[in-house]
C-alpha cells in the first residue's frame, strides 16, 4: 500500500503535541538562567530540544516506513 496521507498528517499532529508539552520544560529552564543558573537551566534546554528533534524524527520514520514496508 503506498503512502497515506492520512498518516503523515496524524504524525504531525503528534509531533507538534509533542513540542508544544516540551515547551513548557524549556520556559522552566529559561526561568533556572534567569534566577542564575545558567549551565544547569541551559543543560536543561538543550536536553529538551534534543528530546523535541528526536521525537520528530522517530515519528517522521515511523510514517515513511510503514509505508515502504507495506508495498513489499
């Protein structure tokens, strides 16, 4: 079966939850630099944007696999 654009859309759609529930973990981080802890708050969003891109790739390969593999 070729690709459904259905899918790509649900994906997106959970990429974009994703980032905006991680965004909050990075607004508390920006507050640890502002109260003065600036390695560990910048750390902290650094891990949370890494996290962000992670899920978006996974998510993203998950659509484009399930789709390749369903036309073997």
């Amino acid at each position: 079966m070729a690709f459904k654009p259905k899918d790509a859309i649900d994906a997106a759609r959970d990429i974009v939850t994703n980032a905006v529930e991680r965004s909050s973990d990075i607004v508390e981080s920006a507050g640890h630099i502002i109260k003065g802890d600036i390695a560990g708050g910048t750390g902290d969003i650094v891990h949370s944007s890494i996290d962000i891109a992670t899920y978006a790739v996974e998510r993203t390969k998950e659509v484009f696999s399930d789709a390749a593999g369903e036309e073997d």
